[in-house]
C-alpha cells in the first residue's frame, strides 16, 4: 500500500504506466519506515543516508542557528525530504529533519538512486522532472525573498500552500518566511482589519 | 579561443581530458555571441532560447516588478546564465538577462544540450555537476535569506564573491541582497566604523 502511493507519483509526473517489472525494481530500493512526530530522519552533523518520500505526513528541514530555527523547506504527502549537498557528497550536514507529525516514509540511498537511473529509464524520466521542478521552485523562492514584502510573501504562501496554514503552527510557518512570529502575528492582524 | 575557456571548464568539473572527438562535438553544438554592455541575452515576456557559457564579462538575471529591478543572479566568466524554468519548458520567461560589461559568450539551444547529454558522456558528467552545484549554491541562498540580517548577507558576499564589490554598482549589490540601496549604505557606513 504504501509503494502504491509512489507507483502513482512514478505514473503521473511521467505520463505513462510503469511496468510491473521495472516497478518491482524501483520498489525493491527502497525501505519502508515509520517514523514518529518530533523523530528525527537526520540531524545535523550526520551525513544524509536517505532520502525521503512521503507516504503520509508532514516534515521540515530546519538550521539551528543561535538558539534560532530556520525552517528551509517543509515536506508533505508526495514530497521528497533530504539534504540534497549531504546526500550527493556524502558529507556532514547542517541541517535537521524531522517530522512534524506521524509519518509514513520511503527510503532511498543515493547509491540505490543512481543504480535506478541507470537501470529504470521511466525513473530517470522522474528524477529529471522532480530536479527540475526543485529547482524552479527554489528560484522562485529566491525571486521572492528579495522582491516581496513579508505581508505578500505570506499571501503567496496561502495561495500555493493553503494546506500549510492548517497543519503547521504559526511560529514555523514565521520561520520559514523568514520573519519573527511578531511581525507574522501583526500581519494577520492587519489583513483581517482588510 | 573562446572555446578553449569551455574546454578548460569542462575538464576542470569532470577531472579528466575530454577527448579531441569528443570536444568537436561539444563545441559545434555552440554559437560564439559578442553582446555589448546594456544588451540583452532575454527580455522578460520572450522563451529563453539559449544558455549562455560567459568567456568574458559580466551579466544578471533580474525581475522588474512595478519599476522595481529584483537581481537573482550575477554571471562572471566560466558561469552560465538562462532562465533554466523557461530554457527547459520552453514558456515565456518573467525575467531579463543583459550584460553589465562586454560579453564574448557561448550559445547553445535546449535541444542541443539534450543531444550532448545523450552522446557525450563527459558533457553529461559535467551537467550533473553544474545542476547538483547550482542546486547547493540555490539552496544557500534561501538559508541565508531566511536566517541571516542584511549586514550578514552582505559580509556572506563580500566573503563568497569578493570581485562583486568591484564590478557591480552598489545599487545592484542592494537588489541583489533584497535591500533597498539606503540599507546597503547605512550597513557599509555601520562596518566602516568597526
């Protein structure tokens, strides 16, 4: 059941059914794991063995800094979690992952990922896409960081991840635009006023 | 000339000598480009018909949004520059690229790159290695956008890209950093006293 859930990612950022066979393979690399609320998938200083896809769930990649958390990205159902720079260069990591709520997990080495790239053509198609789609999000991210206000760039937020505002507190969706839960706490203040 | 500092390149990121066969082929796939200082290599509204390698100068990536230049990237030489969203989908970008300086740069089309992949396993080496570094150098941009106050975004550049300071105006330096042009002065005014 819960290799079906990326049996279904696989078909759909491909557009087309992956066989059995080649399914059977993609599905043999990886390992299953259940992971607890405030469990961690990496801490910082470890390297980053796995990355993460998320079955059920919800988790946050985040620096400690200072006493202070900076919450990069957060991860929910069809996400992929991992520290991209530790993962590839199999180096220690700055950041924490853990999850915010129960989740339900797949595991892949990077090892595991590149035997399927090489293996699994309909894999390598999505491993394309998935890169691709990071990365425009990611400038966009940065697009928006240096040219929005804090007040549109929570209005951004609401509209592309309204699903975030119910499951995550506020101080962690503060976090990760990168502003004080004040300055958050005043700008939902004042958008209500509207 | 112009397609020794590619071959260079490309032997630095995949530690090894490309093969005389092979460089042929990778250097047919390209169109030298002279643009002089204020030209542009894309305007905001048309596809983004090419990656540039720049030989020679200097270059930005930047949004205007209501009068308003948000830079996202600069490139010196031996970076590429592209709108990678639009290269890749072929949609029309939201984004202008010019040179700041004289550019002598090297063009090459969607289509070819995806040639290169497939026949040069070399080029593809070195691809990976440019996304995966690109992928790292995005990523901490958006940490530092999230955790860092300007004054350290500021000592961060001045530390990761010190020939900045001397080939990009102040103002450019600001939108780069998502500051106004005041913040970047009262910031430099405020270090100089230390």
């Amino acid at each position: 059941m819960m290799f079906e859930a990326l049996r279904k990612y696989i078909n759909q950022y491909t557009s087309s059914e992956i066989s059995e066979g080649a399914f059977d393979t993609v599905s043999k690399s990886f390992t299953p794991k259940h992971l607890l609320k405030r469990q961690f998938l990496l801490q910082a200083g470890d390297v980053c063995k796995y990355t993460a896809f998320i079955v059920k769930g919800a988790m946050r990649q985040y620096s400690l800094v200072n006493g202070v958390e900076n919450i990069v990205y957060f991860g929910i159902e069809n996400w992929w979690m991992s520290d991209r720079e530790s993962f590839t260069m199999l180096t220690p990591s700055q950041f924490n992952i853990d999850a915010l709520e129960d989740c339900d997990l797949l595991l892949i080495t990077h090892d595991k990922v590149q035997l399927l790239k090489e293996s699994v053509p309909q894999w390598n198609k999505m491993a394309a896409q998935m890169d691709h789609r990071h990365s425009i999000a990611m400038q966009k991210r940065i697009h928006d960081a240096i040219s929005l206000t804090a007040e549109d760039r929570f209005l951004n937020l609401i509209k592309s991840n309204p699903e975030f505002m119910q499951r995550f507190p506020q101080n962690m969706i503060a976090s990760y635009l990168g502003i004080t839960p004040e300055s958050l706490s005043r700008i939902r203040k004042k958008l209500a006023k509207k």
